[in-house]
C-alpha cells in the first residue's frame, strides 16, 4: 500500500508541475507565485502522505510507525524543494526579462 501512496504523490505533484507550466505558457501565472504556491503546499502533502502512511501501517509488525512520519516529512521536502526549483526559475526569469532586455 506505501508504494501505491508514494506513486499517488507523485501523480499529484507532477499534475501539479504540468497545470504550471500550462498556465504559465497561457501567460495566466507567474512562475515566483506557482513556486510560493507549491511551497505553500508543501507542508500538506508531507502531512497527507505520513498520515496515509500510518493509517496504513502494519501494526502487527511490531514496529511504533515512525517511518511514516519520516516518508512524509521526506515527501513534504521534495515538494519544498519542487516549489523553490519553481520561485527559482522564476526569479532568473524575471530577473533576464527586467535587466538584460532593459540594456539592449
């Protein structure tokens, strides 16, 4: 069942990833605000993804679930560093569009 979770988050994130760029090509978001945005969600996913991780964990095993926590607190920082990969992009984005083209 993890690895069915764990291919579920990464379903959504690349969704995610692709209704950005999308929206971005339509010119209907900025990268910076879809990077704050991810970000945002970031804490939310790593929650949903422990918590679905611990309501599925084998109790019989005799283990106490804390590796469910550590996968989602794992997942929670890929899509941290999924929505600064984001903002990043964007900043040097806007920082060639604001600068370099302004000289020329």
């Amino acid at each position: 069942m993890d690895s069915l979770i764990l291919i579920l988050f990464f379903l959504v994130l690349i969704s995610l990833k692709i209704m950005i760029f999308i929206l971005f090509g339509k010119g209907k978001l900025n990268l910076m605000i879809a990077g704050i945005m991810m970000m945002l969600l970031a804490p939310v996913l790593g929650y949903l993804s422990g918590a679905s991780l611990l309501y599925f964990y084998d109790w019989s095993a005799g283990g106490t679930g804390e590796g469910a926590g550590y996968g989602g607190a794992l997942l929670g920082f890929l899509a941290l560093g999924n929505g600064l990969l984001i903002l990043g992009i964007g900043i040097i984005r806007w920082i060639i569009t604001t600068f370099i083209t302004k000289g020329t």
